[in-house]
C-alpha cells in the first residue's frame, strides 16, 4: 500500500498510526515508515495527544521527516502546542477537528500560528461525538461544522480540507459530500482509495465555462455593470479573481 501510495495522483498522501493501525501493529506501523513516500506532499497522522503512543510517534516522525504531521482529535490549542514544540524545524502541521469539544475550540486552535497549515474535519468523529445516527464516515448533515471550521481557517490563513467519504462504490454520494464542502469554501477533501481521487478533483477543479466567465467579470468595467444578464460589481470581481486562484491562475493586479 505503502508503493502504490507513493505514485498516486493525488495533492497529499497521509500515511496513518492512528485509527487505521490495531494497537497490536502500532510499532510495525512506525517501522514502516522508512518506505512511505508521495508524489505531492508526505503526511503521518500520529495518534491523539494523550494517547500511550504518541511519544513513540513523535520520536518516529523525528526520524522520517515527513512535509507534515496531521494531529486527530484535537480538543484545544494546548493540544496542538504540545505537538507542534515536538516537531522537528521544516515539519508543518494539520489539525483535524473532529469532536464537540473540538468545534468549539477551533478559533482557539486555528490561532496556534506556524507550524499549522490546515483545518481538517473528521466526519466520522464527529458523527459519533454529536451523536448522529449514520454508520457510513461521511455520511449526515454537517454544515455548521463545516462552516465554523471554513471561517477560523480563513480567519487565520489555514488551508480547509474535508474528511473521507467510506462508501468506495457510492461515488455519487462522495460527490455530493465533496460538492458540500466545496460550498462551504473548503480546498480540498480526503480520500480512502484510488478510485476516489478522480471525483474529488473534478469537484475541486473549476469548469472551463466558470473559468471563462470569471474572466469577462475581471474584464468588465469598473463599478456597477452587467456581464451576461447579471449585475457586477467589485465584490463580484473579487469572488472571481478566487475562482481563477483555485484554478492556480494568476490575477492581473492581484498578490
């Protein structure tokens, strides 16, 4: 699993000793960490700050160095500190939220500042810390939580990135989440197998006609007027020049 992760397509592989690892495979799990490798960025989730094995992943991480560390169940920025001061200099940090209690710590913890680069929900987690009645990860209803967590990593110029959808044959449901992210201003969302990767970047790409029409915005004249029958204004610019930036595409005048 560990070669085929390394050539895969995708932005980030995040390589698990948490929740994907039996407690009797922890340290198997550490060894094997010599061999993980990705095309993009190289993430390992180490177990949650309390758990009896996060000292051991620590010391495993200081040895295999990963681009980033992802941090789970974070309850509160104390959480996020003690890891981040353990990490080695260069390692950036993503925290996922996935509790009650987490939720209404996320300001606190997306205010942590370097080595933190991103907000990650766990659905999952969450579904069971909230009490929802689903049994797919995944699946239910999460808009507030989605938002709250879109705002705080704006607020704090954090990348905001979904949790997995464990239904590998509903790859109609995994759009829909995907899309709901989207909507909430997320950039990105986990996957749990290869054949997720494709829906998941179509979400997240632009169209070509959402591209072109961000285009005649930014061309249209300064204050009020019309682009194909709506009304635009500077503010419609600026959704449009964040249109284009996802798309990695350069705004004339823009930073």
């Amino acid at each position: 699993m560990l070669a085929k992760a390394a050539d895969l397509p995708a932005d980030e592989v995040v390589v698990d000793l948490e929740d994907g690892v039996a407690p009797a495979e922890k340290a198997a799990a550490r060894r094997n960490l010599g061999a993980a490798a990705a095309r993009g960025t190289l993430a390992i989730r180490v177990n949650a700050v309390g758990s009896e094995w996060l000292r051991d992943d620590l010391a495993a991480v200081a040895d295999r160095r990963p681009d980033v560390v992802v941090v789970p169940k974070a309850a509160s920025a104390d959480d996020v500190l003690r890891v981040a001061e353990a990490l080695p200099d260069g390692v950036g940090l993503e925290v996922q939220i996935e509790t009650a209690r987490g939720l209404v710590q996320v300001e606190r913890i997306a205010g942590v500042g370097s080595p933190l680069e991103a907000l990650v929900f766990g659905p999952g987690d969450f579904a069971a810390s909230m009490g929802v009645p689903v049994l797919t990860i995944g699946a239910g209803a999460f808009d507030y939580a989605l938002s709250r967590i879109a705002v705080a990593a704006r607020a704090y110029g954090l990348q905001a990135v979904d949790g997995p959808y464990a239904d590998l044959g509903d790859l109609d449901g995994l759009r829909r989440a995907a899309a709901a992210a989207l909507g909430h201003g997320f950039d990105g969302k986990w996957v749990l197998h290869p054949a997720q990767i494709e829906a998941v970047n179509d979400v997240f790409t632009p169209a070509a006609d959402d591209l072109a029409r961000a285009r005649r915005i930014l061309a249209a004249a300064e204050g009020v007027t019309l682009v194909d029958g709506e009304m635009v204004d500077e503010a419609t610019k600026r959704m449009a020049a964040a249109v284009l930036a996802r798309a990695g595409e350069r705004v004339p005048g823009g930073e």
